[in-house]
C-alpha cells in the first residue's frame, strides 16, 4: 500500500510540471524540451538554499521564478529570434545543464538535516499521510490559480494565440510576447515541480530532469482521454485531468515495477506507454 | 483617412522567381467610403490588404492612417485601427474559445490584456444584445465554443468582432467566398450596414461582379500590382454589368 502511496506522491509531485505542459503543449501547440532543464533548475536551486539554511518555503518563489526566466530566454529564442520552438528549448536545456551543474557544485545534494516544507505544521502522524496532504494543498492551489489565469482577459488572449495566431494579431495580441510570457509561466509550474520532488525524495540530481517531459505530455494525454469521458471541455476538468493523469502515470509506473520489470527498462515502458496513450485514439479512428 | 503612396512588395527577391505582387501603388480613401476591389487573380489584391494590415512587411513606400504612418507598426499594433475578414471563415475567430472569449478579445482590441475576468454579467448582456441583430439565434449560445459553428455564422460574427472596437478601417477579403447564396446576402447586408453606421473606410475584395455593382461607393481594379481603374460613386453607378466584365 506504501508503495502506492508513495507513487500517488510522486504523481502530484510531478503533476505540477504536468501544468507546465498543458500550458506549452495544448495552449501554446508546442513541446517544450526546456521543461527537462527546468525541471533540474528548480530541483537544485531549492536544495542548494535549503542547504544554505533558507527557509523552504523561500526557495519556491525563487524557484518558480528562475525556472520562469528560463522559460522566457526559450520564448525569446523562438518568437524574436524565430528559431524553431523544439529546437530553441532544446538548446535552453542543453545551456541548462551547465548552470544546474555550476547551482549544485556537484551532481547530488542530499537533503539531510533540514527543515523541508512538510514540516511546517504536521497534519498527520504518518509521514507520507502528511505528505501527501501538503502536496494535495499545493497542487490544488496551483489549479486554481492556472484556472483563474486562463479566465482573465490575459488568459483569453494567451489561448487565443496559441489557438489561432492570425486571429489573436489582428485583435491587437502581440503574439510574441505572449509566446514568451506563456512559456515562462509553464516553466515556472515546472520549476514548483522540481521544488516539490526533489522535497519528495530528499535530493537533488543532476540527472533528475532527464525524461520529465515525456512525463508530462503522458500525463496530458491521459488527462486527455479523462476529459473525453467526461464529455466537458471547461478548463478546470481539463487541469484536473490533467492532475489525474500524472498520479495515474505513476500508479502504472509503480505497478510495472511490482510485477517485476527491471527498473532499467523503466524509461523505456515509459516510452510505449506514451504511444499507447498517444495512438489509441487513432487507432480507434481508422477503425471507425 | 487613408492615403498610400508608393507602396511596393516583391516576393523571391533576387531569385529566378522574382515577382512583384504591389508595384509603386497610390491611392487614397477617405472617411465612410466603401471601396470595392476587383482585379484577376493574382493582381495583388489580398498582398495589398496583408501589406496594409501589416500581416506582410512592405518593401518600401507609406501607408498613413489618419495622418499617421504605420508602415513601421506591427500588425497587432495596427489591429488597434484596422478590422480584417478574411476569405477564410476560420481564420477571424479563435475556434477553441467560446463566442463570448472571442468577443471579449475583439472588446479589448485596443485596450490591455489585464489579470482581471471581464467575462462576467455586465459584458454578457452587452454581447448578448449585439449578436441579438444577427437573428441567427447564436445570442443564446454564448458559452458555445466557436469551433462548433458553421461557416456563415462564424464569418457573420467575425465581422461583427471587427468592427466592434470601431476600427478607422475594415479590410476584407472575400469574405462571402466560402459561403452559400443565402448566407453571402445576409454578410453583405450585414457588411453595408455596419460600414454605414459606424462610417469607416472599407476595402471590399470581390469576384463576384454583381455584389461589386450592387455594393460600394467607389471601385477600384488592380492589375499586375497596379490600380487601374478607380471610379468614384457617380462613374460606378453608371457602370452595368456588361461593361464590368468587360473589364476583365
Ligand atoms: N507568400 C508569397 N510568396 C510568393 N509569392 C506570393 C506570395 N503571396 C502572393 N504571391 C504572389 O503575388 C502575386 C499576387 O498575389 P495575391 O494573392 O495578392 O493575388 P490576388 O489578387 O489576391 O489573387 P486572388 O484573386 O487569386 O486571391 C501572385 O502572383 C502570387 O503568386
Ligand atoms: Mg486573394
């Protein structure tokens, strides 16, 4: 039962970044790879001032809005300069690994001795119960914080360009700057995200990030193939299924290693899995 | 009032390919004037339009709009004075968004995007009564996504959206082309009246001739990046169709 438990911990740990995703895949129509740098960036950043003896709640703030500036030197690279998105992420992530490196000073930093956000008020007795409650409380704060965002006029204009730029330009939206703003603000969630596991699990990695945003675009898929049952498009269903998807994602994760498969192949179930959720509904289609 | 001078655009500069879609064009338009477009394809009349709405950067020339030149404005920047329809009904509108969203962003057209929701009762009732003078029943359907909806009735509301911040221009671009008869009429009824109302400029591309004759106050024939003929209201209603397709 942990070891469920724990997985849905990780599940609303990473559902954050999830967010992240929803925002550049399905706002924005772009895959962003910096989510993989970013996700590292606040990872190392909250363990390098926890360790300092910063607050933890400190470093979340701080992480987001580092992760957010990473997010807009991506936005840049790609509206003003005019670099392809996929690649302009690519590069922020690959510059970002060198800046996660030189944050940490080396490649793990272990959490040990520190005051971490869960301990700020004990909600439980039962350490992962308590853990689970605070992540719980985070990610609901962020959803509806992501909602509200998407129904203000700022909101409005952001879907509208990722939805139709010529209509969003000629309504007066400068597209590029949403662009920016709106990978920032995704990078952000991701950063909240790298501040959350890294918390989870107790340390940081350099290598923590590898592989996140396939994660996340599981996780929309799945959130996906959750909003088509229940029929409604609203955006909150959307963001909660999008939430479900990640903790379901390692709930499958949890139970392939339960039945035995070897941790080494653990990406690479990830990776199927992935295209199952991503072809099933074409699949059905060409049947149909 | 809008007043372009010299205004070029090439496509492929330099190439094999080189051709030139606007070539050193003038012409002026002034307040409340209804231009009708008319030209082969190919002539220039749709590079005309992106060049003056600022969707294609011109190679040189001035475009002013009431005294200002915008030739150097982005085309969100100039979205704040100029309205476009275009050939295709799902470009105007945002199909995603509800109808209401889509009239949220042409309301704030000109004004910040900011962190408060203005979707709220008092807009709602506002757009509720506008979309009512369509008498296509869509004012109860606000919260519908305009995705859902037919190509009349997104062209219909797309018009209305561009006029809605009361642009100093309205360009549009075949905007009946991909619409059944029945529908054409209502958009073209729908075109004259708001241009009559609010009394903007507007630039009609057509080609169908009858709508040409039947709509407008002055018309105009492009040719090779050229104007070649320009009547004004008197000489255009003289025109029959006859001499219209002549043209051609
Ligand atoms: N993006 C582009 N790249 C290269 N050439 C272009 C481009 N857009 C237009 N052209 C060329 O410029 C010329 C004018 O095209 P334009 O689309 O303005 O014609 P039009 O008058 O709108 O024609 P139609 O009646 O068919 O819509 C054509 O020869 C066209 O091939
Ligand atoms: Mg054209």
């Amino acid at each position: 039962m942990d070891f469920y438990l724990s997985a849905i911990l990780l599940g609303l740990g990473f559902s954050s970044m999830a967010m992240g995703i929803f925002i550049s895949m399905k706002i924005f129509n772009i895959p962003d790879i910096t989510t993989d740098g970013t996700f590292t960036l606040g990872g190392a950043l909250t363990a390098v001032l926890i360790m300092s003896d910063f607050h933890s709640l400190l470093s979340m703030p701080a992480a987001f809005l580092l992760c957010a500036f990473a997010g807009a030197i991506t936005g840049f690279i790609h509206a003003k300069m005019k670099v392809n998105a996929l690649l302009a992420g690519i590069l922020v992530m690959t510059a970002l690994y060198s800046v996660n490196l030189a944050i940490m000073g080396k490649s793990n930093i272990p959490l040990i001795g520190k005051a971490l956000v869960f301990e700020i008020i004990t909600f439980a007795e039962d350490g992962n119960l308590n853990r689970f409650v605070y992540l719980f409380l985070m990610i609901l704060i962020c959803a509806f914080f992501l909602d509200r965002l998407l129904k203000t006029d700022f909101g409005i204009a952001m879907r509208a360009t990722g939805n139709n730029e010529q209509m969003a330009r000629s309504n007066g939206i400068n597209t590029d700057r949403m662009k920016i703003t709106g990978l920032a603000i995704a990078n952000g969630f991701t950063g909240l995200s790298g501040y959350l596991i890294t918390q989870v699990q107790g340390f940081a990695d350099i290598n923590m990030g590898i592989g996140v945003v396939i994660l996340g675009l599981g996780s929309v898929m799945m959130g996906e193939m959750i909003v088509r049952l229940f029929g409604s498009n609203s955006i909150i269903i959307q963001i909660t299924a999008v939430i479900s998807g990640s903790i379901l994602f390692r709930l499958v994760l949890a139970f392939a290693l339960s039945i035995g498969i070897d941790p080494l192949y653990l990406k690479l179930v990830v990776a199927v899995f992935v295209l199952l959720i991503i072809s099933i509904p074409n699949l059905r289609k060409s049947h149909a | 009032m809008l007043e372009i001078r010299n205004l070029q655009k090439q496509f492929n500069r330099g190439t094999a390919n080189e051709i030139t879609a606007v070539d050193k064009l003038n012409f002026q338009a002034w307040r409340g004037e209804f231009i009708i477009l008319v030209g082969s394809n190919g002539s220039g009349k749709s590079t005309l339009l992106n060049l003056i709405a600022g969707n294609l950067n011109a190679d040189s020339g001035s475009i002013k709009l009431n005294g200002d030149e915008i030739v150097e404005y982005k085309e969100h920047e100039r979205s704040r004075l100029i309205g476009r329809i275009f050939q295709n009904p799902l470009s105007g509108t945002s199909p995603d968004l509800s109808i209401l969203e889509n009239f949220r962003l042409a309301y704030l057209r000109d004004k910040c995007k900011s962190l408060r929701i203005g979707t709220g009762n008092d807009f709602r009732e506002m757009i509720s009564e506008k979309i009512r003078e369509l008498n296509m029943g869509l004012e109860k359907k606000l919260d519908q996504e305009m995705g859902k909806l037919s190509g009349g009735q997104r062209q219909a509301l797309t018009l209305l959206m561009s006029v809605f911040a009361r642009p100093t221009l309205l360009l549009l671009d075949e905007p009946t082309a991909a619409l059944d008869p029945k529908s054409s009429v209502q958009l073209m009824k729908l075109t004259e009246m708001l241009i009559q109302d609010n009394q903007i400029t507007a630039i009609l591309v057509t080609h169908n001739l009858k709508d040409a004759l039947q709509y407008g106050n002055r018309i105009l024939q492009m040719s090779e990046g050229k104007i070649i003929r320009d009547f004004d209201a008197e000489s255009k209603k003289n025109l029959n169709l006859n001499e219209l397709v002549s043209w051609f």
